[in-house]
C-alpha cells in the first residue's frame, strides 16, 4: 500500500491557503497560485523591512535639513556641530525635535554653531 502523508500534506496546502487570505481570485483559492504568491510576499516583506530603515533615515535627514536652512546652517555643518559638541542625540529625535520643537531644535543649533566655532579656533591655532 502507498502512503500518502495525507494529514501532513493537507495541513501544509491549508496553512498556505490561510497565508493567503486576502489575496484576489485564484491567488486565495488554488494552492499552487497561493503558494507562489505568498512566497513573493514574504521576498518582498523580508527586503522592505530594511528598506524602510533607509527610508526613514532620508526623511529624517530631509526634515533636519529644512529645520537647519530655516536657521541659516546646511545640513552637513549641522550634523559636524553636534559632533564636535559630542551630542549624542541620533537623527530621529534631532528631527522629531525639528519638526515639533522649535525653541529645543533653536538650542541645538547654538550648540553646533558654538562647537564649530571652537573647533575653527583650534585648527587655526594649530
């Protein structure tokens, strides 16, 4: 007599069916266009759980950027204020602060605006 596996396979087709739900027409309904699209769902769910790191990164670096020309400094100048004043805030706070703070995002700029200073006086002392 063949064995089957049937319990096994039809737990496996079923726990793919329910992986799909939600999707559209056959994609919900037939286990080889189900298994094929949730195999590309979690591709792309696995890629984008990176890309979205990236991407709040540029939206933070974007709104520091608006929030420091709006006070007379680029972002880049910015950024080597609040390292040479050893400020350990990172970009999400410092843009959070821009974006709904603005006399706390002001003092940051004083901070790195008097830390660039000092940093030029002791290159041209030396």
């Amino acid at each position: 007599m063949r064995v089957t596996n049937a319990p096994a396979s039809r737990k496996r087709r079923n726990r793919m069916l329910q992986a799909a739900k939600g999707f559209r027409l056959k994609r919900s309904k037939l286990y080889r266009y189900a298994s094929d699209a949730v195999d590309h769902g979690r591709q792309y769910a696995y890629r984008d759980r990176r890309v979205k790191k990236r991407t709040f990164r540029y939206l933070w670096q974007a709104r520091i950027n608006a929030a420091a020309r709006t006070a007379g400094m680029t972002y880049s100048r910015f950024i080597e204020g609040l390292k040479a004043a050893q400020c350990e805030l990172d970009r999400k706070i410092i843009a959070d602060l821009a974006a709904t703070d603005a006399a706390a995002f002001g003092e940051l700029i004083k901070l790195a605006q008097d830390a660039l200073k000092t940093k030029a006086a002791k290159v041209a002392k030396a």
